[in-house]
C-alpha cells in the first residue's frame, strides 16, 4: 500500500537550517506530483511547496518562498524539503504527499527555537 516515512526533522536555531527526507513506496513514483505540507499547533495543515512530475516545475507558499526547496529522486523514491533562514514560525509537523492518495505519514517535528 502507499506509504510515506518522513525524517529529518529537530530542533534548529532561528536561521538554521534542516535538510527534511520521505520515503515512499506503493505507487508509481516517477509520474508523480509531490508535495510537503505542515500542520503548527493549534492551526489547520497547510501546503508548503510542490514539485511535478518531470521535476522542472516547483511551487511554494508564499511563506516560505526563497527558503525552502523541493527536491525528488525517482531512483531512491524519495522526497527532500531544504530548509533554510528557519524562522519560529517554521515551527510544525511537516509531512509529504504524493498525487492525490489520501495517506499520510507520522510526519516529523521541526521546531525553531533560540
């Protein structure tokens, strides 16, 4: 079945930065579009950044843009979501997607914090 494992996360100075991993399995990882979300305590899960299928389109919110990259390797199946200039407002669950399957992960913590 689809299954998404994320890691990479912890705790980082404001400014820092951390370099967030997904790996996945159950689908057909090449023609997919990929996506990490987040979820702050108290707040609703919201979209961070997007990569499509081919790997030449990216999309951020804007929130995050500038600092954050998405990154695919369709050899290992994994997702990657660079970080950097973290903020505390970075602070959340963050979790990876793919296409339109309604599974999600355990996700993994990033708090900012001094």
């Amino acid at each position: 079945q689809v299954q998404f494992v994320e890691s990479g996360g912890g705790l980082v100075q404001p400014g820092g930065s951390l370099r967030l991993s997904c790996t996945t399995s159950g689908f057909v990882f090449g023609g997919a579009v990929l996506k990490w979300y987040r979820q702050a305590p108290g707040n609703e899960r919201e979209f961070v950044a997007r990569m499509d299928s081919t790997g030449r389109r990216t999309d951020y919110a804007d929130s995050v843009k500038g600092r954050f990259r998405i990154s695919r390797d369709n050899i290992k199946k994994m997702i990657y979501l660079q970080m950097n200039s973290l903020k505390p407002e970075d602070t959340a669950v963050y979790y990876c997607k793919a296409g339109d399957y309604a599974t999600w992960g355990q996700g993994t913590q990033v708090t900012v914090d001094s």
